[in-house]
C-alpha cells in the first residue's frame, strides 16, 4: 500500500471537487463507496454502514443526504431503467429518517503516521 513513503489512496478536498464545466466528475457520497447500480451490487447492509459512516465522520448532515437522495428520485423517477435504483434510494431514505447518532464517543481519525 505504501510506495517511496506515500500511501496510495485518493485525497478528496470535499469542499473542492472539480470536474468537466464545473461540476463534480462523482459525487462526494459515491466516493465514500455509496452505489445503487447493479455493477458494485452493495446490499442494503452496505449502504447503510456507507451513510452512517458519512453521518458520523461529518462529511454530510442526516438531512443534506436525505435531500440528495430525493433529488436523485426526482431526476430518475421517469425512467424505467431506474426503478431499482429509485427503490433502494426510497429504502435509504426511510433508513436515514429513522436515523439516530449510535450512542458513546465516535472515533475519528485525524491522521496516519509512519514511524521508521
């Protein structure tokens, strides 16, 4: 995972995700592994370990992601090759209103330091 000292992973500025005409190449949820589409198949267990992790991390508030998953349905509601998705977007939208922060102290990681 480490080569010449540098771990080999993405680092997104989430604040700052520039792709063609302005717009992000992908959005930050779908980089924190968040999918709905047939191809990576996350199970309903998966996606939602995906967006209480986004939650707790502070990447995005229970509310911002619910509206974003509504606005997915909106865009894709009209076509058939959707209907899964918009099935499993409805079903993590009833997850995330039923939402509550887990109890106890939540663990972030601020950095990864390698000490020789």
């Amino acid at each position: 995972m480490i080569d010449k000292g540098i771990p080999q992973c993405r680092i997104i500025d989430i604040n700052y995700i520039p792709g063609p005409f302005g717009y992000p190449e992908q959005s930050v949820l779908k980089m924190c592994g968040y999918s709905v589409d047939k191809k990576t198949d996350l199970s309903s267990k998966e996606r939602k370990e995906i967006l209480n992790s986004v939650i707790i991390n502070g990447i995005y508030t229970k509310e911002r992601l619910i509206s974003f998953l509504e606005w997915l349905i909106r865009k894709n509601a009209a076509k058939p090759s959707m209907s899964d998705a918009v099935s499993k977007w409805e079903n993590d939208i009833m997850f995330l209103r039923d939402w509550n922060r887990p109890t106890g102290s939540p663990i972030a990681i601020k950095g990864i330091f390698i000490r020789k």
